[in-house]
C-alpha cells in the first residue's frame, strides 16, 4: 500500500494512496528493475506480455 503519491513510471499519472496500481518487479540485462503502474498502464503491460 503506498503511504504517499507516486508517478507512474510509464505515463506519469499520480497514484495517489488508496487507487488501485500494480507493482512489477523483475530482472533486466542490466539490473534489477521495479516500476510503478498506474491501472491503465497495467492493462497494457498485461496486454503487451500476452501477446495482443
């Protein structure tokens, strides 16, 4: 749960404590990387990852 707004790391929409937004944590090439998302860029992602 967020404490205080973020941005997220796609779009750049505040998410504010208490909306919905998705956490991603993964491994890249060059690190480790974590992100942000707000609902709408989840969507996407989600979309993206499943192939459509």
């Amino acid at each position: 749960m967020l404490r205080r707004p973020h941005d997220c790391d796609r779009c750049g929409t505040t998410i504010a404590p208490g909306d919905e937004y998705a956490a991603v944590d993964g491994i890249a090439p060059d690190g480790e990387l974590r992100a942000l998302l707000c609902v709408e860029c989840a969507a996407a992602l989600s979309r993206f990852l499943d192939g459509a």
